[in-house]
C-alpha cells in the first residue's frame, strides 16, 4: 500500500495533463497538449503530495522545499 500511494501524485498529474490532452485532440482543437500548461496540471499533484505526507505543516514545507 506505501508504495502504491507514493505514486499517486505522478499519477494524478499524468492523468490530467494526457487526460485533457487527449480530451482536446478528440475536441480537434489545435496544439490539444498546449491547451493546459505542465504547471496547471502539476498543482493537484502538489497539493495531493501534501496531504499524503505525514507530519505538521512545517515538516511538510521543509520537505517539499528541500526536495
């Protein structure tokens, strides 16, 4: 089960951005992948991380700004 929901942020962002990608290609809308930048689709991931680490809101922030 660790293993699994430590993936889940890289999951939830491919989901989205080829998710709407592919949404946009099959709308034949121009540039489908450019419709949605990386970084819009890579905020829910983010926060997604967030409350999946364990630990106070400080100790999540130092983490997630060391890297």
């Amino acid at each position: 089960m660790g293993i699994f929901t430590s993936f889940l942020p890289i999951i939830l962002f491919i989901i989205i951005y080829v998710g709407s990608g592919l949404y946009f290609l099959a709308k034949s809308i121009p540039n489908a992948f450019g419709q949605i930048s990386p970084v819009i689709a890579i905020i829910p991931s983010i926060i997604l991380g967030w409350l999946l680490n364990k630990g106070s809101s400080n100790d999540r922030m130092d983490l997630f700004l060391k890297g």
